[in-house]
C-alpha cells in the first residue's frame, strides 16, 4: 500500500457530498457508488491503475492518502448504505489493515494503550474474584447470623398471624357481601403481571428447556394484566383487571402460598387447557375485570409433607396455550413482610351493581356483581 508522495502531487483532495438517505445498495450498487466517491477525491490526478473492486483500487493506488477529516466524515454517509461485508472491508482500509472502528491508522501509542488496557483488565478480573470471593464468605456468616437470630426471636415470641390481615366480620356472606362500600386498592396488595416464564416444548430436563419467549407469543403484553387483593363477603378475593375483552379468552390462577411456596390455596378461572386447583367462585365479572374467591388462613397452617406455614403470598398468573411452549406464562406476586402486615380492603355492593377497579397504572376495570358468593360455585 502506497503511503507517502501522492500529496505532493496536486492540489488538495476533493470533498464529495454526503450521499443521501434511502434504503441499503446492492454490491454492485456500493461498488459503483464508491468508484464516483474516489473519482471526485482524486480529481484530476493521474490515476496508474484501474481495479474493478473500488477497495483494492484505492489501495493499490495510494488513494487512501487523500481521505482528510472531511473526507472520511463524507465517506461515513457511504458506509450507512452498504452491505456488511463491504462496511468491514472499508472500514479496515481505512484503519490501515487493522480491525478498528475507528478511522485511520492505529499509532503506537494506541496500540500500547490497548495492551495496557487488557493487561489492566486482566488484573481487575483477578481482584474480582477475590473480591466476590471474600463477599461470597461474607454473605454466608451475615445470613447464618441473621437465621440465628431470628430463629432466636421466633422462639421468644412465636407468630400467630399470616402477614395479610383481614376484618372480622360476623354477618352471613350475602350480609358481608353488601357492607363495605366502593373498592378502594391498597397499593401494596397490588401487582403487575410481568414477569415471562416459557418453557419450550421437547425432551429432555424442563430445566434444560426454559427460554425467554418473544412478547408476541403471549396474547396480552406484559404489564397489560393487574391484579389486587381485596375482601369481599367475609373471605378474601383478587382482582384481574386488563384490556377491554380479556376476560372472555384468559385463563388466569391464583396461588395462596407460604414463604417456601407451598400452595395453601388455588383458583383457576376461564378456558384453561390443564386446570389446577378448584374452579374459583366468580365475584363481579365484566370485560375488563373479574374477581376470584381465595381461602387465606388467618394464622398457621399446617402442611401435608410436614411442618407449617402462613400465608405470606398470593401469585398470580395468566396462562398462555402456544405449542411451542410447554409452559408459558405472565406472573406477578402480592407480598407483605410479616413485619409489615398490611390491612386487605373491604368493599361490598347488591347484585348487579357494577363496580370499578383502579389500581393504577392507568388500568381501570369494571365488573358487575354476579351473587356468585364463595363455596356456591
């Protein structure tokens, strides 16, 4: 490659125009489109040989000597447009051979920056290791002091209530059912559906097969679904509320679960393939939001494989059917800290009184009370 003597031949390079926006060239297209630019760079300048490929033209003929500044900021309109493999021939002629996205040669000192920063981020690889490793140590004596300890509070004051708390009511459910006033959302007791869990379908371990699946695949986006918990005749009840029409095609569950996730309680409701749990008694139903009867034990439970628990969390899906998937879902999770127990709303209403649901995010949803009262389902 030429690189000294063709400066002192003429007058300065020429400046082409920016090429213009539109969509990608073909090869032959960039090729052409880059002859023109080197044509106007080397002006009237005696040009030794003509090469068909426009890279190893200017190479063989020392052209890349005349790409100043504003030449190079020109050529960069060009690059825009190119195939890929064309951008990256391009692109290490003008580094000077080497791979850079940079324009120009790399100097020395470049170069010796470079290795310096390697050598630099080997060593900082190092300490974190190091680093991760003595905090990993760390992590495990706070959190066997911290289990300690609070093993050691529990057996001097033992818990006798879950962390949802619910009012005492002694009417009959169709009394309850009545008493209480408009639904008012308790923001901590209320949750997005966002989190994506897929499992593709195949052989082998489910472990092995759970992937991230594409937001199309599911029928309502992520965050399109809420849900809130609230009391209504005497017994607990989440709400869904989601885009107008949700609730005639969703098949949505509810969870009651202790701290470790065992299931306390489970409600499926709509058209679901595999339902789990018991069919749960349908509240107040409307196109953008419906409300499911849920079983929250007041205090400790005790758990078939040994044990006990409390109510700590309500999970709450929407089911997705795709065959590609084995599993795919949209969850969320209510969740109060024992040491934060959170008082659940109460509201009520007559049959056929619709009612609206805000809980936030701009996601309003209305139902009308069916009458539908928990364990009549």
């Amino acid at each position: 490659m030429v690189k000294s003597g063709f400066l002192r031949a003429g007058e300065e390079a020429n400046v082409p125009p920016p090429a213009p926006e539109g969509p990608m060239w073909t090869f032959d297209e960039a090729d052409e489109q880059a002859h023109d630019f080197l044509r106007v760079v080397a002006g009237a300048r005696d040009i030794p040989q003509f090469l068909d490929d426009p890279v190893e033209h200017a190479r063989a003929n020392g052209l890349m000597l005349l790409f100043s500044e504003a030449v190079q900021a020109s050529f960069r309109s060009y690059l825009a447009r190119m195939p890929e493999p064309r951008v990256a021939a391009w692109r290490d002629l003008i580094a000077g051979g080497a791979n850079s996205e940079a324009f120009g040669p790399l100097t020395l000192q470049e170069k010796l920056d470079e290795k310096q920063v390697d050598e630099a981020l080997q060593v900082g690889r190092r300490q974190r290791a190091i680093n991760l490793a003595l905090a990993l140590v760390g992590v495990i004596v706070l959190t066997g002091g911290a289990y300690l300890l609070s093993q050691r509070l529990l057996d001097d004051e033992p818990r006798s209530e879950g962390a949802f708390q619910f009012e005492v009511v002694d009417e009959t459910p169709e009394e309850a059912a009545r008493g209480g006033g408009p639904p008012v959302t308790e923001p901590s007791l209320t949750t997005a559906l966002t989190t994506t869990v897929a499992v593709a379908t195949g052989d082998g371990p489910e472990a092995a097969r759970i992937t991230v699946a594409p937001f199309s695949v599911y029928p309502y986006p992520p965050g399109s679904i809420r849900a809130s918990l609230f009391q209504y005749a005497g017994r607990a009840h989440v709400v869904f509320v989601g885009p107008e029409g949700f609730t005639d095609n969703s098949c949505l569950r509810a969870s009651v679960v202790t701290a470790n996730l065992r299931p306390l309680d489970t409600v499926t409701y709509g058209p679901c393939g595999q339902p789990v749990g018991r069919p749960a008694s349908v509240g107040c139903l409307g196109p953008s939001a419906v409300l499911l009867d849920l079983v929250v034990p007041a205090g400790e439970v005790a758990l078939p494989e040994g044990g006990s628990g409390f109510a700590e969390q309500v999970r709450v899906q929407l089911i997705a059917d795709d065959p590609d998937y084995e599993v795919l879902t949209l969850r969320g999770t209510i969740e109060v800290g024992a040491a934060d127990s959170v008082a659940v709303p109460r509201f009520g209403g007559e049959i056929g009184e619709e009612l609206t649901f805000d809980l936030g995010a701009d996601r309003v949803g209305r139902c009308t009370i069916t009458g539908d009262l928990p364990g009549r389902s």
